[in-house]
C-alpha cells in the first residue's frame, strides 16, 4: 500500500550524500563502517554485560542497557542506507522508503530522550531516596518506564510523519544529507509548509529544548546533593551522573540546533547530523564504561570468564 497523496507526484529522492568522488566515498565507506562497527561492539558489550552479571541487576545498569539497543537501533536506521550508497555509489531513495526511515529515525531518537528523562529520574530517587530506591524503582515501575518511553518516541514520530503525509510533493526531490529528515523533505513540498513547520518546530525542538532544560536544572539539584550530603560512594555518584550529562549534551544539543529553528537548510546541518547519527552512538558506550568503575570490573570479570571456559574446552 503506498504512502503518497494522490496530488504528490515525486516518486523517489534523490539523497547528496557527502561526496560524488567515488574515491572520497570508498574512503567514507571504510571510515563510517569502521564507526557502524564500534557502536555495535560497544553496545553489545554493555548489553551482555548487564545481562550476565547479577551485581549489574540494578535499576541503572537496566535502564542503560536499554539506552544501549536504542543507541544501535537509532545507529542503524541512517547507517545501513548510507553506508550501502557510499558503496554501491548510488543516491536514491524511493518516496515510502524516506517516510519510513523518518518514522524510525524519530521514533528511536524519541525514545532515547525519554530514556534520558527515566535515567535522570532513576539518578533523583537514588539520591533523594536512598531507603526506598528499590522499593520504588522496582522490576514493574523499570519496565514501565521503558515502556513508556518506547511510546513516547512512537507518538512523536507518529505526529511527524502524519504532518508531512498531508504535504504536496510535485516538484524537487533532491536532498542535500546522506538521509531522510523533516527539515530538508519538508523544504521540498510544493505547498505552504507554515503550519507543518510550526508544528514540528513545537513537537521537535520546543520539546527538546524544555526538556533539556529541566534536565540540567534536575542535575544541577541532584549534584548539589551529591556534594553537600553524600558521604559513602560519593565519588561513585558523581561519576556516574556526569557521564550521565556529557550523554545527555551528546544527544540534545546538535538535535536543538538542527530543530530549534525554522527548517531553514544550514551547510554545517550534514556535519551536526554525523554527529549525533553516527559519532554519539559510538561515544556513549566508551563514557559510560570510562567513567564507571563498577562497569568496567564487570567487563574485565566477564572477559576473563569466557578465556577460563574455553581454556577448559
């Protein structure tokens, strides 16, 4: 079943990418396969490593080990394509294909800035409620709130791609990113976009921007605490909160420069989109492991288990 309106005449896109130099592309293919990889092994080693050490059993290591699938899954919606036009040296992308990768390009960002707000939340209650932390954050309440944010990013991006579905496209069809995204798709329309752009302006970046906000206000409280009344693990807590923030910046800020402003095409738009496409999924396993301790003993415990098993063998 397509996607078109019956007055949207324009079949496919045509996506620029970085290059035309089929040379420069070899070499991009090489480099952004090698960070497609890293993002994959990275997470991968959190996932498995919350899921076979029972000391990880935790609140906080579960909610990052969900962060981690979306972080591969938000990865892999942009890089699968991009990485097979740098290669094949090819640059289209069919009208319901470019729908559907704006739909699961928000659905999983949206989903990992909730998952921020819930990590933010988890960090508030360990602090502020160290007695009743697990009361409260029990098995019911975690799955929930991964839930939660599962649906947050499907009815964001539901309310993009509904907006745009009601937009005209008879004219140009040429794309100046190595990927679908509202801005530059919905510049193509040949009808008024006002009401579009106002819309997703307000779903995008007011959004991004309000919750960035509170955000760095709530870790602002939440160190505050840390500093003038946590004694035992405080070194702990504060480590973990600010791998937490330097994630948080990764995500929300190249996201607000791109959204919070009329869908106006920038040069420097393709330079902020590899950054938090492909550079921020491969930089948050290496914070949150760097900056963790307890993690890292884990994956050492982990590592040389599995030699002493095959050793055995």
């Amino acid at each position: 079943m397509a996607l078109k309106k019956n007055n949207t005449t324009v079949t496919e896109f045509i996506l620029l990418g970085f290059s035309q130099s089929a040379k420069i592309q070899s070499i991009l293919f090489f480099i952004f396969l090698s960070m497609y990889i890293l993002t994959w092994i990275g997470n991968l080693i959190i996932i498995i490593t919350v899921i076979y050490t029972p000391v990880l059993h935790t609140p906080m290591y579960f909610f990052l080990a969900n962060l981690a699938v979306i972080d591969i899954s938000d990865c892999s919606v942009t890089a699968l394509k991009m990485l097979w036009d740098l290669i094949s040296h090819t640059n289209s992308i069919s009208f319901n294909w470019c729908i559907a990768q704006m739909f699961f390009f928000h659905c999983t960002g949206g989903a990992a800035v909730f998952f921020l707000v819930v990590m933010a939340v988890d960090r508030y209650i360990a602090i502020y409620r160290p007695l009743r932390y697990l009361l409260i954050m029990n098995q019911g309440v975690c799955i929930g709130l991964v839930s939660g944010a599962w649906l947050g990013g499907f009815a964001h991006s539901m309310v993009q791609v509904v907006v745009i579905l009601q937009l005209s496209f008879c004219g140009p069809n040429i794309i100046d990113n190595f990927y679908c995204d509202v801005p530059q798709v919905v510049k193509l329309s040949c009808t008024n976009t006002y009401v579009a752009e106002l819309l997703m302006a307000c779903n995008s970046g007011l959004l991004l921007t309000l919750i960035f906000c509170i955000l760095l206000v709530s870790y602002a409280v939440i160190l505050l605490k840390i500093r003038m009344h946590v004694t035992e693990g405080k070194n702990k807590a504060l480590s973990t909160c600010s791998a937490q923030i330097i994630v948080m910046s990764l995500h929300f800020v190249p996201a607000m420069f791109i959204y919070d402003r009329p869908f106006w095409v920038s040069p420097i738009d393709k330079i902020t989109s590899v950054l938090y496409t492909a550079i921020t999924p491969v930089l948050n396993p290496i914070i949150f492991t760097l900056r963790n301790t307890e993690m890292n003993n884990s994956i050492r415990k982990l590592i040389e288990k599995i030699k002493l098993s095959k050793s055995k063998q």
